[in-house]
C-alpha cells in the first residue's frame, strides 16, 4: 500500500487509525476475561455464571451488527466510529460501578455487557464501510490485515496491561483506564478521519485518482433500498456467516477462557499467566497481517477465489491440527506455544472474511459484513457459555477438540463462498478481475 512521490498516503494513515481502534475494541471486550479471576472471588460466581455474562456482550455485539452496518451505509463511519468510541468508555465505567451483594448484580453485569456489545457492534461494519469507500480492491486484503491486527494487538496487550492495573488499583481501575483511552481515541479519529476520499482536504487528485480506479462501479452508483432478497439468498452471504460462525466460536475460546485456563487448569499465577496468555494474541496479530500480504499476493497470482476462499480453507484445517496437538500436551509452554499457533493459523483467514464482503457488496458492504458479523457473535456467545461446561464435564481437551470440529465445518463453508459473484448481479468477467487486482 505505499504510495510513491506524487500521491498521498491519507488512506493508509486512516486505516493505521483503524488498527488502533480495532485494538482498543478487543482490550475494552477482553479485560473481563483478565479481571474475572477476582471478579468471581468478589461476586462469589462460577464459571458458568461468568460465562452468561461473557455471552451478554456477545449477544448485544451480535443484535446490532446489521443496524450498525446500515447506519455506517446512512452517516459515515467517522461519526459512527466516534459515537461508539464514546459509548464504550461509558459502559465499561458501567461495568466497574456494578456493586456485588446486592440482589441483581448478576442481572445488572449482563446488561452492562449487552449495552457495552450494541456500542462495539458498530466498529467492523464502519470499518468495512470505510474500506469499501476508500481503498482500491488490490489493497484489500492487506488493509483487512492490518486493521484485524489490531485484534490480536489489542487482545495481546490485555493480559499485561490489565494484570499491572488490577495489581496496581483493584480490577475496577483496569475499566476506567479502557474508558479513558477510548475517550481519547474518539476525539483523534473524529479529527482526522473524513468518510470519503473527497470530502478529505489532505488527499490530492493522485490519491482520489487511484482510489477511483480501484473501486468497482457499483461503489459509484446513487443510493437505493437495500436488496435484501438478493442478500438473504446469496449462497456466498450464507456461506460467510456460517464460517464465520466457525471462526467465531474458535476465537473465543482464546478471548473469554484462555487466561482463566492457564490460571485454572495449568495451575499458573497472574504474573505468568499474563506472559503466556499474550501468546496467542501476537500469534493472531502475525497470523493477520501475514495473510493479508498472501491474500492480495495469491490474488494477483491466481484470482480472486484462490487468494481469498482458498487461503481461509487452508487457514482453518491448520487451526484445527493445532488446537487438538495443543489440547493434549503436557508441558505447558509447549501446549501454550500450539495453542498459540491455531490462535495465528485462524487469523491468517481474517482479512479474507472482510475483503470478500467488500468484494460483493459494493454500497451495501457494511449490511452484509454486519450480517456476516453475526455469525461470529454467535459463535462466540455459544462458546462462551458451553466452553466452561464442557471443560468441567469432559476436560479442556474435550473443550478445545470440540472447536476443532467446528472449525473443520467452516472449511465446507468457505468452499462455497465465489468473491468473484457480486450480489445480484452473477459472476464478475475474468478479465474484469483479473484487472480489479492488478491496478
């Protein structure tokens, strides 16, 4: 994506802003799984009840993706981005001023992580609507890597930085400190970002020019109703939400359960479980730029197919041998380290979820990647709850081996999912792809 001498680079600044924003989404989601170690001390719940509360947020991230794709469709991702931003730093105070003993503090914990999941349902399709807009259809797949790096950055930087918070002030400062970096993100991106190439005085006509030329000509077209008919019976739509439904349930494992899993069942203490719970996530932050670089390179080399569906079914069989290896090792830096690595084998799938959306969908990217987004959430919410459940009746490895299997499934969903088709309007010429990859 590097721009030469005579054109501007504002689009790679903003999809950098992107990352950052992507990465404070996963520390505000993911410092419960951190905190609720003493959270479950203070509240006196099990892990099946701290699970219903995981799955809170999951089921309100989930509710709101379509309505949060729609309304970065209708008022831009910039003010989109920046209300949400706003709105995460007030409910993770929300989650801190939660009090235990009373009668409803569960109750009130799992509206908490609801309202905190409808704020974050809007960063992924503002996002992709973004990138839909604003960046040409080869630099795609690794625009998609880099902002979905901020997942495993983000998720990576929690376990230290919360454990030195909840050290330093109590598990209720560790939300404050989320709250406030948010805030402060919020005012950056509201300030730099602009919804369209053309409304942004930094980008020179080189820029716009090249932008343009990369942008399929549905991207161009007025505005209309949403054709939700071609949408619902798009196999490519389906195909997406079910593989990602896949990733999502796998992903979770390591988002809600993880840290609590080195801490519960390999007998680690806060500090070390800090160490090692950052493994996977750097393994997703390397997992997702690296396939983002071999999405679009595969692409330019073999088409569009290969490039995206391809990758991702490959992606998904190594995560699979990885979480049953890791599953049944003894030795605990070894089983983190494969663990690890079916964490960084998943995400080499990320940017090919994202780009394909844009890919199809043209002004409509940011409904069928909520849609899509939903099958993830789901995904994660019935981990969320039924990882504990299986850990205690049948083992972790019972845990992890059953995401493999779930994993695997994904692939014959991939199998089915052609970015060459748009939505409604049947398969894309090999010439015409052939050129939306090599400009």
């Amino acid at each position: 994506m590097a721009a030469d001498a005579r054109r501007t680079n504002v689009r790679v600044r903003l999809v950098a802003m992107l990352f950052v924003i992507s990465a404070i989404a996963f520390l505000d989601r993911t410092n419960i799984s951190v905190a609720g170690v003493q959270m479950r001390q203070e509240y006196a719940i099990d892990q099946i009840h701290l699970g219903w509360i995981f799955s809170a947020f999951l089921i309100g991230y989930a509710a709101f993706q379509v309505p949060a794709g729609w309304l970065a469709a209708r008022i831009g991702p910039r003010r989109l981005l920046t209300f949400a931003l706003i709105w995460w730093g007030v409910f993770s105070v929300a989650t801190a001023w939660v009090q235990p003993g009373g009668a409803h503090a569960i109750t009130l914990l799992i509206l908490v992580r609801f309202g905190l999941g409808i704020g974050e349902a809007a960063v992924y399709p503002s996002g992709n609507q973004f990138v839909s807009r604003w960046v040409p259809s080869q630099e795609r797949g690794r625009a998609n890597g880099l902002i979905f790096a901020g997942v495993g950055a983000g998720s990576g930087l929690t376990p230290p930085l919360i454990s030195a918070v909840i050290a330093y002030g109590g598990w209720r400062a560790s939300f404050y400190v989320c709250a406030v970096i948010g805030l402060v993100a919020a005012a950056v991106w509201y300030a730099v970002a602009r919804d369209r190439p053309q409304d942004h005085p930094a980008v020179n006509a080189a820029e716009r020019a090249h932008i343009e030329a990369g942008l399929p000509a549905v991207v161009a077209t007025a505005a209309g109703p949403i054709p939700w008919r071609a949408i619902l019976t798009s196999r490519a739509v389906w195909g997406l939400f079910l593989s990602y439904f896949a990733f999502g349930y796998v992903i979770w494992i390591f988002f809600s359960w993880f840290f609590i899993y080195l801490t519960e069942a390999r007998g680690l203490d806060l500090k070390a479980s800090a160490l090692f719970g950052m493994a996977p996530f750097l393994a997703m932050t390397v997992g997702c730029l690296a396939g983002g670089v071999i999405n679009d390179a595969v692409s330019r080399r073999h088409g569009l197919y290969w490039g995206r569906s391809g990758l991702a079914m490959i992606s998904f069989a190594l995560t699979a041998v990885f979480l049953l290896v890791g599953s049944q090792v003894d030795n605990v830096p070894l089983a983190v380290l494969t663990l690890a690595l079916g964490g960084g084998a998943i995400y080499l799938s990320q940017s090919s979820f994202w780009s394909v959306t844009a890919d199809i969908a043209g002004r409509h990217t940011g409904v069928v990647s909520g849609l899509m987004n939903v099958g993830c959430q789901l995904g994660g919410a019935l981990t969320a709850s039924l990882t504990p459940w299986l850990a205690a009746r049948y083992g972790w490895a019972a845990a992890f081996g059953t995401g493999a299997g779930v994993v695997v499934l994904g692939i014959a969903a991939w199998a089915a999912v052609d970015p060459r088709r748009l939505i409604g309007a049947g398969r894309v010429p090999a010439s015409a792809a052939a050129v939306a990859v090599t400009q």
